[in-house]
C-alpha cells in the first residue's frame, strides 16, 4: 500500500484546537450538568507496560511494506492481524481489544512521544511520570508529585490481582481519583517471538495476560455500576526499534501506541502514524512520534478529572490529534 493511502485510511484528522479538543461536542443534554471533571466518581487507572512495549508488533501496521522488510522474521502476517481497518491491526492475541474498540469504548492514538527520546528505562518512565520532558536527570525534577503518586499505586501482584483490587477500591467510594499499576515483562531484546511464528512467544503470552486482565476489569466495574466512570490508559515508557535484531527480539525505541478505555472515551484511531520509511524515521532507524503525550494527559486530567498537569508549548502542537475524551459518560 502506498504511504499516502495509508495516512488517509490510519488517520482521524482534526482541527479542533487543545482548548478543546478534549470535551466532545456530542454529550446528551440530560446528564450533561450532572456530569463533569468535579464529580468525584471520575477515576483514571494508568496501566504501565514496563520495559518498553513494542507497539509495532501489538498495533501491527499491515499496511506498510517498511514492517515486513525490516521484520523478515518478526512481523505478524497479514493473515494473522487482527484487523480494524486497511491500514492497522491488533495482534492476534489482542481480541479482547478488538471487542472493546468495536464496541465504542477504546480510543486509540498514534504515534505517542515527545521531544528528544530518551531509551533508558529509569529516565523515560520519570519523563512521563512527571510530564517534564525537560528536566535534567542529573539535576532532579521540581518538586511536584509525579502523576502516580497523585493516586493509589499498586504494583506487587500479577495485573488481574492488581485491577481487582483497584475495583473493589472504586465501589468503596474511598476518593481516590487517580490509580497506577504495572505489567512487566515488555524488554524482549531476545526470542519475543517464536522462531517461524511471530504470532507466538513472549510477547504473545504478554499481551494476552493484558487483554484478558483489562476485560476482566471492565466486566468486574460494570458488575459494580461504576464503568461509565472509569478510563483505564495503557502506556509504555517507549515502543522498540523498527528493525529487528539478531536474537529474534527488538532493541529500544520510541513512538509508541496509547490506549484510552472506557465508555468516557471517544471511539477509534487518533493521531498520525509515525511512518516507516528512512525518509520519515530519525538517522539511527528510531519512529518519529506525532502525539505528544501531554496532549493526552491534557485530556484525561484537565479534562476527565479537573487536575491540572503540564502541557506542551503551542508551538508542539501537532495536527491530526482530535479528541479522546467524551463527557457523555
């Protein structure tokens, strides 16, 4: 498929301006006064891929001939992709995603970054903990919370045991608005795939557990009635390189897909792929992000919960970002 075919079938572009690009324009007028970032049921739980998740093998796109010639023995075939349009599709062992995104209730955006990427573990995960890309690592951070700490952190058990804590927290009523919890296991440098099946392996089993974990969650929240007032957001500190190594892994990277769940999210592809070809990627290989990730949180904070966070200068301000959060919910 050619690149510019590909950007109009991958794309939902927008005009809409960050002033508002986060509040939908289609809320229905009877829950519309009783409904906003102030009311206190609102909640985020942030769901951290840790190690670097590689985006390119769980956000497949099948519609680039760059994926499968830099990927001989990783890419997933077209035959397996789960697919949501001609352009991209969800790894075979994301159903459980594919259902939520056919359903109307996951928005998913491209190309996800900022300013001059950083592949270390330690500084990528402080840089979107802080949404301060600009801080120095030798000189500290300002003295501000981290948006995890903003919250409720849970960490020590398997992802399912951690969600299911977290929804018994949020029938509780306990106030807590904002939740982090993590899923490791991300940094395959080495056989994230099965040899001769790509749709097999660690990263299969990993992004499996993440599905089932997220369903189960969603169905465990709308059991208790509180659903519509939940967004889950799934990150990564980075995505991985295009090109795959020797050991049938992937190297460190940058640009990454983010999901936005819940039925608060406006459905669909959001933002610009990053693009695969060596015209559109940076001289050592890496993906070009297209959506800051501050542009994100300026929906889910501001926007979903009332708390106020850091946002890129006007100048970062990409085109073909529109909303992902809807006050419908």
């Amino acid at each position: 498929m050619k690149r510019r075919e590909f950007l109009r079938k991958s794309c939902l572009f927008s005009g809409t301006s960050l002033a508002t690009a986060f509040l939908s324009p289609d809320l229905e007028p009877s829950r519309a006064s009783s409904v906003g970032p102030d009311d206190p049921r609102r909640t985020v739980v942030f769901i951290e891929l840790a190690g670097g998740c590689d985006g390119l093998n769980m956000v497949v796109p099948h519609g680039l001939d760059d994926y499968y010639r830099q990927r001989p023995n990783l890419a997933i075939p077209p035959g397996d992709v789960v697919k949501l349009d001609h352009a991209v599709g969800f790894h075979p062992s994301l159903e459980g995603f594919r259902r939520l995104f056919d359903a109307g209730k996951m928005a998913l955006v491209q190309g996800v970054g900022y300013p001059d990427p950083n592949r270390s573990h330690f500084r990528s995960r402080k840089i979107w903990h802080t949404a301060r890309p600009e801080a120095s690592a030798e000189g500290g951070f300002p003295d501000r919370k981290r948006l995890p700490e903003l919250g409720m952190r849970l960490t020590d058990g398997a992802l399912a045991e951690n969600l299911a804590a977290i929804a018994r927290i949020i029938a509780a009523r306990k106030g807590v608005r904002v939740f982090h919890t993590s899923m490791g296991g991300f940094d395959t440098h080495a056989f994230q795939v099965v040899p001769e099946n790509p749709a097999r392996g660690i990263h299969a089993r990993l992004l499996s557990a993440l599905s089932a974990a997220v369903t189960a969650f969603l169905r465990d929240l709308t059991r208790r009635g509180r659903e519509e007032h939940v967004l889950v957001v799934i990150f990564s500190e980075f995505g991985r390189r295009l090109a795959e190594n020797g050991t049938f892994g992937t190297d460190h990277g940058t640009a990454n897909p983010m999901f936005i769940i819940g039925k608060g999210a406006v459905p669909g592809l959001h933002g610009r792929h990053p693009g695969l070809s060596r015209e559109e990627r940076t001289p050592s290989g890496d993906l070009v992000h297209t959506v800051d990730f501050r542009h994100v949180y300026a929906g889910i904070f501001p926007g979903w919960t009332g708390i106020q966070v850091p946002c890129p200068p006007a100048s970062t301000r990409g085109s073909g970002f529109g909303p992902v959060i809807s006050f419908a919910a």
